[in-house]
C-alpha cells in the first residue's frame, strides 16, 4: 500500500520498492531538484531534504525494502558519490542511482528505499562539513 508523507517542503510517496520525492519549494517554481545519472539539489534545500530521508527510514516499508535488497550494512562500494558544491550554479551535486519517474516530470524524483540511508549518510556528512 503507498504510503504519503508532506513535510513543509517535501512529498514523499513510497510505493513497492520506490520512494517518489517531489520538492514543494517556497517562492520558487517546482521543478528545482535537477536529475540526470544523480541528483542536484540547491545547497539551502539540503536540510529539509536530510528531514525527508529520515522521514522516510521511519516506515516499515523503508525496513522491509532494506532487508529484501541485503544493504543492512554500508559495507562494500558506495552508491552515491560525495556532494560536490558547484558555485556556478549554487547546485550541490551527488551521483547515484536516482530516476525521475515517469508520469510526473520536474520537482520529483524515484529513489530505491534500499539506498535511501547511504543518500542520507552522504547528505548529512556534507551539510556537517558545511556547518549547516
């Protein structure tokens, strides 16, 4: 059964082994998280996408898709690459298995439940060294 979780600047829709991220920025058209072979994401959405991660390791379906896939551990080689910053575009950018899904273009994006705590690792490490 889908399950839908709204945080003040994020949707989180979780469906079989997929979560559907779909960003609600305030003041900004949707459309903002960039995604292609990974996902770019502007540095000040970095904190409320870090809640939604850990929102979504909150539900059952999250735990049973982490232990269908055998990634109990982070042992072995990374899933996502480590946020780089680029000042050109003040987009902060992480490679790794991330899709748009198919009927809702700009503003979502599909993320295995199975990789969701190696992103949220990632993401929480970079907004630390940031000091956000």
């Amino acid at each position: 059964m889908p399950t839908l979780t709204e945080l003040p600047q994020w949707t989180i829709r979780t469906s079989g082994e997929q979560a559907t991220f779909t960003h609600v920025p305030a003041g900004r058209p949707p459309g903002t998280p960039r995604v292609a072979g990974g996902l770019a994401l502007r540095e000040e959405d970095l904190p409320g996408f870090a809640k939604a991660l850990g929102e979504v390791m909150k539900l059952p379906t999250y735990w049973t898709a982490r232990a269908r896939a055998g990634r109990l551990t982070l042992d072995g080689e990374p899933v996502w690459s480590e946020p780089r910053y680029d000042p050109e575009d003040g987009f902060v950018h992480v490679w790794g298995p991330c899709d748009p899904p198919e009927p809702e273009p700009g503003g979502s994006f599909t993320v295995a439940l199975a990789d969701i705590r190696a992103l949220r690792v990632r993401i929480a490490a970079y907004l630390h060294r940031r000091g956000w």
